[in-house]
C-alpha cells in the first residue's frame, strides 16, 4: 500500500524537521510518478511561505568569511607588498578577503536564481522550421512558429493573471475562464498582450514586432521611451512596432496571411525581397544576401508552400529571373 503523505508532512520535511521514518515513508510516495508534480508544488509553496534558502546563504556566507580570515596572508602577484616582509598590507589583504565573499554572494546568488527558475517555469522551444502545437492547463491553445520559445509556470497559473513569455512568434487561441482571468503574453519588445479569451498572433523578433487580432478583444501595453501606453484591439486590427516601439495600427487584408504558418506556408503581399530575406533566416536560419538594393526592393506577391527552404529559395529564383551562388553558409542572389 502506497504511503499516506499530506502537506504539513512535506512542509516539515523540508524544514528538516521530517524523522528517519517519515523519509523513508516519503521516499517511497516519490516513486509514484504521479506524486512527484505534487511534491513540487508543495515545494514551490512552501518556499514563499518560507524563504529558507535567504538564511541559509547567510550562514555559508559567514562561514567562508571566517575561512578567508583564517588563511595566512600569502604573496599575490598584483597586490602591491610591504618590502620588508614581501607580503600584502593589511588594508589590501582585508578588501582581497571581501572581493572574494562578494564573488561568492554573487554566484550563489546567481545559481540560486537559475535554480528557482527552472523549477518553477517550463520552456516549449521549436528549431528552425519546426512548428509546435501546446495546450495549457487552463485549456488555451498556442501554436510555436519555427525558432521560437514559450515559458510558462510549470505548477500552474496564479489567482490574479495567466502570464508566458513569447520569443519569436506564435498564434494564442485563449479560453475565457468563469472567473474572468486575464491572459497576459509577456515579450521583450517592452510590450504586453493583455486579453480574457480570444484569438490572435503575436510577432516578436529583433527586425520589430506586430500582433493581428482574428477574434474577441486585445489591450497592447506597451513602453514607448519613458512612458507606459495602451491600445484597445478589435477584430482585423492589426498593430505594428519597430524597432523603437513606435506603433502603427492598420487592417489586416489577409489576415491568412499571418497564420499560414501553421500548414508551413508563406503568403506575401506586396512583399520586398528585403523582408523575405529575413523570413528565411528567422524561420529557417538561411543567410540569404542579395547582391544590390535595386534587387532588395523588388516584391513578392502569392501564397508559397515552405516545407523546404532551399526549394523555396530556388522557386523565388526562378520567378524573377536570378542568379544564386553559395560561399560557405550565405546564399548569395544577383541579377542575371
């Protein structure tokens, strides 16, 4: 028979105060699979309730300091010595002991946070062409387009938000929760999509970023030098930012054209070769370069299937005529 196990039992156990035979008994609960997403849940709330590893820092810290003031002064080779004795002054060998604590505070503080960080969020990422598709706990579904990441809470949403951080670009269909939940995707573009259940993609790359809202409602926050503004979205609105955060708000005329990605397509409307450069490398990791600016501005317009870069590169070639040559991992386009 499988172990009792209740949360006061693990709140004590990771208090150090669990006896032998509680151990063994948690132990032995851990073996189930199934117990081990609750143990870390537990985990997880038993760490804010009790910040632990705060003191227990403290209490290494002040036992390397100790260690450091216990070591005999010895010759080092870019601090300046007292020529009598050939060794660091006092004063010198006093700030070499605290440089050292403060690297070890800094580490550990450092580690601690990665720590905290894997435990708590889990990260979706895709490769070049690869999409993925991911369905949350709260039943939203999110679609990965190729070199892309999504983090999300690893336990769980909070009570106030459902918050994930988007690298790259994804389209979100989100459920409505009953009680009215805000769904927030969080980017590095310093802005944030804030909606309660709707459909919509979201764009964010280091060339700029856009968000096409197909269905429902969307609010922008977004910073634009020191100060915070907003935006309310409604369907087949469709908001640009470059590279300064300024934003453009515009309709989407095909709004297909923002999630043909998903049956690995690419639909271009009046699209310069410029910015198809950049779809090849954002998706696919291709360095594409194109021999004059005459050539960069000429457009793209139709809808291509993208299960294979190099044979869309080569059908891009054949439609305007080109010459392709290839030095190292750069593929190079020029007129014939």
């Amino acid at each position: 028979m499988e172990p009792s196990i209740n949360k006061n039992m693990l709140f004590d156990h990771f208090a150090g105060k669990s006896t032998p035979l509680q151990k063994r008994l948690i132990e032995e609960w851990l073996k189930n699979p199934d117990n081990q997403e609750l143990f870390y849940l537990w985990l997880f709330e038993w760490e804010h309730l009790s910040p632990q590893y705060i003191p227990t820092l403290d209490i290494k810290l002040a036992q390397f300091k100790k260690q450091i003031t216990e070591i005999q002064d010895e010759p080092h080779s870019l601090q300046k010595t007292d020529f009598q004795t050939n060794k660091p002054t006092k004063s010198q060998s006093k700030w070499y002991r605290y440089a050292i604590a403060s690297s070890v505070v800094l580490v550990l503080g450092v580690l601690s946070w990665l720590a905290k960080d894997l435990l708590y969020y889990k990260t979706y990422q895709t490769a070049y062409g690869q999409t993925q598709s991911i369905e949350l706990q709260d039943g939203s579904k999110i679609t990965l387009n190729a070199n892309s990441s999504l983090r999300v809470p690893r336990f769980g949403f909070g009570q106030n938000s459902r918050e994930v951080f988007l690298k790259g670009e994804a389209l979100f269909s989100i459920k409505h929760t009953i009680d009215n939940q805000r769904f927030v995707v969080k980017t590095e573009k310093s802005f944030d999509v804030v909606v309660l259940g709707t459909e919509f993609t979201v764009f964010s790359r280091e060339r700029g970023a856009r968000v096409m809202l197909n269905k429902g409602k969307v609010q922008l926050r977004y910073q634009l030098d020191t100060q915070m503004k907003q935006v309310i979205m409604k369907p087949g609105d469709l908001i640009l930012f470059d590279r300064q955060n300024h934003v453009k708000k515009d309709t989407a005329k095909l709004p297909e054209k923002f999630m043909a990605w998903q049956q690995h397509r690419l639909v271009f409307e009046d699209t310069p070769l410029s910015e198809f450069t950049e779809i090849l490398a954002e998706n696919y990791g291709i360095n594409v370069v194109l021999a004059n600016e005459s050539l960069a501005k000429r457009t793209l317009v139709g809808t291509y299937q993208a299960d294979n870069a190099e044979e869309l590169l080569y059908t891009i070639v054949e439609i305007f005529d080109l010459k392709v040559s290839k030095a190292g991992n750069r593929y190079i386009l020029s007129e014939n």
